[in-house]
C-alpha cells in the first residue's frame, strides 16, 4: 500500500503508531491520528493504533504493555518511563531506541499482519519499531509532527527557550542541553551552561572508550552522540515521509534523509458537515474576542499573549484559553497568577475535537503566540477554515 492510495484497496490493515493518544492526551498529533484512523475506518480498512504513554518507573517490563480501547479502535500503550529496562541502561536510548517497545511492536506485527505501518511520532517508543516492520516485510511512512526525528527534546529550543538549529557536530550541544536538565546535579548543570559547545563536541568521542561508558552520563552522551545518524537512518529503510512543510522537509534533509521518500502533504482537518458561517459575529464596538487553543505549555507562548493583551484597554476584548489545565500546572499556575483579577480571561478547559467549529464560531481571533518552530498546528487550519483571523 503507497501513501495516498488506501482509498483504492479495500480492507487494508494498518497499524498507527504515536508516541501518546486520547483519551489522557489530545493534542494536535492525537487529534491527526485520530482523525486519520477514523477516515481509514471510513473506507473500508482495519486500524490499529499503538501509542506510549508516561509509566511508573517501578512497573516490571511485563507490565508495560497495555491493550485497552478508544472510539471503536484497539490501542496498545506502551508505558514508558525514564529508567533502565529491559537491559538498556541509558535513559537517553530508552527514550529514542526502546528494546522492549520494538519486541513487544515485533509480536503485534506477528499477530495483526498489518499491510502497512504509519508513523505520527517515536516519542517514547523509538526508531526500533522501524526495524520491526522491515524485518517483518511491512511497507512503512512517516508524518512528522514535530523535530523528534533530529532533536532529542523535540523541539529545537535550548534550555533557556531560545532556538535551535539542530544537533552540532557530535551532539555537543545536546549533550550541553542533556546536562542542564534540572534533574542533574547542580555542578554538572552549571559546567554544561558555561561550556563552549565546540569544545563538547570535541569531548564527546572520549565517551566511546570502553571505560568512560561505564560512567551513566557519559553512557548519556555516548547515546546522543549515535543518536541522530541511528535515527535519520532508520528513517530511510521507509518507503514514504509525508512532510507538511518546507522547513521540516529542509530540516529532514539537512540531517541526511533521503530526499526520494518526500511525499509534500500538508496536515488535514475534518471539515463539519454543516455549512460554516465565514463572517465573524463581533458587532461593531464589541469587545474583541480573542482565543487561545492548544497545549498550555511554555513553548505555546500563551504567557506572550496574555502579557501582550494586558495592555489593551479594560472592556476592550476578552480572551478564552482552552487547552489541558492539568499536563503542565506549574505553567498553568503561573499562568493563572498572571491573570488574578481579570474578569476578561478564562480558562475554558478542553473540549472534544468535533467542537472545533462551534468553538471558533465564538471567537473573532485566533492568536498562535508559540515559542519554537511551529509545524502547522492543526487549529490553524481549523481557524482558517472557519473563515476566521489567525
């Protein structure tokens, strides 16, 4: 089965595979695959979706794979923790090339016999399942929805929230970024703050000496040091990416993707079947009405936007902020703080993603205040579909 074409062939079995899914997590990347799922099911195909999912880092390996259902569809979780297992002792490999996920995938190829697997994201599963399904002879794709595929944090951004271009040579800086985490030690947070990243990535080779990866942060840097060119070559046993974008196609290429798997394919958006009303409600002199959607963390920037409202006169607008009150609190509790006493702003929560039109048809803005570098989120679609300012 070729990317694009399942609508010619009938009862194609298809395997999903995500690195977190509904109903604990409903972000843009849930709501794709979700949304492609049900499609698939529309025309006729059987779906099966894989997904991680944040474990306890006590549970035994034989405890981490949970089949549960969602919508109609059969979901395996792969509970994930930040810890050894299943013999791999870097955390860093844990979370990019996870034995046990890929043996646990490499059974449920075995059982379901899919004709095709389709990736959204390897967070906390890793680039192994990939070599499952090729030894297993599945045709494989990929629709990347963030930077995981050449940054270990996903997202491009350094510790401090400025912008990445990427791993530098030997992943110096990942290793300086790896060692600021706040769950290192504080010497150790404070050397990688302060070290030239030329001069880490001239360190790093040292890890590979069969003594020094013997020490667990320099088995951490051995990890990030292999972790790219593992990736990016994993990503090129598949048969198509489907990329949404210039950047993310030009990012994939710099790190040594094979250009002859680009499929150019923006993300889609489930249209309603009701007719849209394109003008926006606001009557003249009305207070505007601004929103917010999406994941309530600091990378989305919501705290720029509600700074930046904060200046408008009183009366003026009112903002509404749906997303995840819960994923991130420490954020949301600062959030909140910022926003004491102003009647004009509401935390609205989260609503089911069908309700995306009835949400925007409340709105006469859209605001996307995010951080990093954005791949398109779906809500912007949505919003311009909707007719509405973004």
């Amino acid at each position: 089965m070729d990317a694009g074409n399942t609508e010619y062939c009938a009862n194609v079995r298809v395997v999903l595979v995500v690195h977190q899914f509904f109903p604990s997590f409903s972000a843009g990347t849930e709501v794709l695959t979700l949304g492609v799922a049900r499609e698939l099911r529309a025309r006729g195909h059987i779906v099966h979706i894989v997904a991680g999912h944040p474990g306890q880092s006590d549970m035994n390996d034989s405890e981490r794979w949970v089949r549960d259902h969602f919508d109609g569809f059969d979901v395996d979780r792969f509970h994930h923790a930040d810890v050894p297992m299943h013999g791999q002792r870097s955390i860093i490999e844990v979370g990019s090339d996870n034995a046990l996920a890929a043996q646990r995938f490499a059974s449920l190829l075995h059982e379901f016999r899919p004709d095709h697997v389709h990736y959204f994201h390897f967070g906390r599963l890793g680039t192994g399942l990939i070599l499952a399904a090729n030894d297993a002879g599945v045709r494989q794709s990929f629709t990347p929805t963030d930077f995981w595929a050449v940054c270990p944090f996903a997202q491009l951004r350094l510790p401090n929230g400025d912008l990445c271009s990427g791993p530098s040579k030997n992943a110096g800086n990942c290793v300086k970024h790896y060692g600021q985490l706040s769950t290192r030690p504080l010497i150790v947070q404070w050397t990688a703050r302060f070290l030239p990243t030329p001069f880490a990535d001239a360190l790093v080779p040292l890890s590979h000496a069969e003594r020094a990866a013997r020490h667990p942060m320099l088995a951490e840097v051995r990890a990030l040091d292999e972790r790219t060119q593992k990736t990016i070559s994993r990503l090129n046993l598949l048969q198509h990416i489907l990329v949404p974008n210039y950047f993310m196609r030009e990012k994939l290429l710099e790190y040594g993707v094979d250009p002859k798997l680009m499929v150019d394919s923006a993300f889609g958006v489930e249209l309603p079947k009701r007719e849209l009303t394109y003008a926006n409600q606001n009557i003249a002199n009305a207070p505007l009405r601004i929103g917010f959607i999406g994941t309530l963390a600091p990378h989305k920037g919501l705290h720029v936007l509600i700074k930046a409202v904060a200046s408008l006169p009183l009366g003026s607008f009112s903002l509404r902020i749906y997303g995840n009150l819960q994923e991130f609190p420490n954020y949301v509790s600062e959030l909140r703080y910022q926003v004491s006493g102003r009647e004009e702003i509401e935390f609205e929560g989260t609503f089911p993603s069908a309700e995306i039109f009835d949400v925007l048809a409340e709105l006469d803005v859209l605001v996307v205040p995010s951080l990093w570098f954005e791949n398109t989120p779906l809500v912007v679609y949505s919003a311009q579909a909707a007719g509405k300012i973004v």
